[in-house]
C-alpha cells in the first residue's frame, strides 16, 4: 500500500468529515484490490474514510496529484451522502 498525506487550503470545496470536522488533513492510500486493479481512496485525520465500494479505481493506483483529485472527488460524493 503507497500512503500520502495531503493538506488542503481551509476554503478547499471538501465536504468536511461527519465524525470530526475536518476538511483539510487527510492521508491518500493505494492499494491492489485485483489483479490489474487499485482502490485509491482519501482518509480523515480521525480515520474515517468511505466505504470500499465508494472509492475511486485505476489500473495502475499511486498517490500522484490527479488519484489525489479523484480520491477527494470520491471522498465529497460519499460524505454528502453520509449527512
């Protein structure tokens, strides 16, 4: 598993997270969930994250600037969901 922590502006369009409030701190994790596919996914600073079936999916995952754009997009889907 790649791991990046982010941080985020405080006017950064993040739906804050529904345990803390946190909308700047997250951690980015990739991960093999197949044999030619990664989940890339955002994680709070307080360890909430998205279910796994909400996360965003590549063929090669990594924790560059475009999975972190996409993994946050997938974190603000899930959490508008949550509230």
């Amino acid at each position: 598993m790649t791991t990046r922590h982010v941080q985020f502006k405080s006017d950064a369009k993040i739906v804050p997270c529904p345990k803390c409030g946190n909308k700047t701190h997250f951690t980015i994790h990739s991960d093999y969930c197949a044999e030619d596919c990664c989940e890339v996914w955002a994680v709070c600073k307080c360890g909430h994250h998205a279910d796994s079936d909400e996360r965003f999916e590549d063929v090669m995952g990594g924790v560059h600037d475009d999975n972190v754009i996409a993994a946050i997009s997938c974190w603000n889907e899930s959490m508008a969901q949550e509230a």
